[in-house]
C-alpha cells in the first residue's frame, strides 16, 4: 500500500503526464503556427506555404453532423447530432517540404478541412531559380 505522501506526489506526475501525451496526434508546426486537426485548407497553405504537391485521392462518405445548442444561452454549448444523411467529401493529400534538415509532412484534407498528418521522409533543398 503506498504511504500518504507518496499518494499526494503520484497524483500531479500522472495528471501532467497524461496532459503532456493527451495533445493531439495531428498537429504539426510551420514556424512558431500550430497546424492542427479541423483547419481548413487554405488557412494551412496561408500558414505554411505552398505544398510541394497536392494530389486528388478520391472522395469518402461521412456522416452529417449538426451542431445544436444546449440550454437557452450559446455559452452552454452544444452538442452534435447525426443529421440523417451522409455526404460526400473530396479527399486531397498535399506534401509540405520544410527543408533538408526537417521532415517532410503528408497532410490529408477531408472535405477541406485537416483529417490526418503523417511524416514522410526527410525534406530536400528546393531547386535553385535560374
């Protein structure tokens, strides 16, 4: 059985390791910008430049979500509800390469908004413009 104080010195460690691994598995930096799950299409190629190719992969059916608010201020939030229906969204791979000392990243747009960040290699120096 562990002591009281070790109890009381257990509780902060788990409770700050589980928020230091609880950030998102898709979020990327370009510079000191935070890139993450949800943002839309343009406001990544806004914050990190343009991609080094973007490639059409096909399309995928998701279910529509309607946000309705809970309660009767908005500052109670809301909830999300099925919407009856699936829809149709345009999926779009896009490869960022941030040089040959960093990874490059494949990041894949549902709908245009983020879905899925993965690594993919190590970058190379952009071709010099003659």
């Amino acid at each position: 059985m562990l002591s009281d104080a070790r109890k009381i010195v257990s509780v902060p460690v788990i409770l700050g390791t589980l928020l230091l691994a609880s950030e998102s598995a898709w979020a990327l930096r370009c510079g000191n910008r935070l890139i993450q799950e949800g943002m839309h299409e343009a406001r990544v190629i806004e914050l990190c430049g343009d991609p080094v190719s973007t490639r059409q992969v096909g399309y995928v059916l998701r279910p529509y979500i309607i946000r309705q608010p809970v309660g009767i201020s908005v500052s109670q939030g809301s909830r999300h509800v099925y919407g009856g229906y699936h829809q149709e969204l345009n999926v779009t791979e896009m490869l960022f390469n941030f040089g040959p000392h960093k990874l490059m990243r494949l990041i894949r747009f549902e709908g245009g908004r983020l879905t899925d960040i993965r690594t993919a290699g190590y970058g190379h120096r952009k071709p010099k413009k003659q």
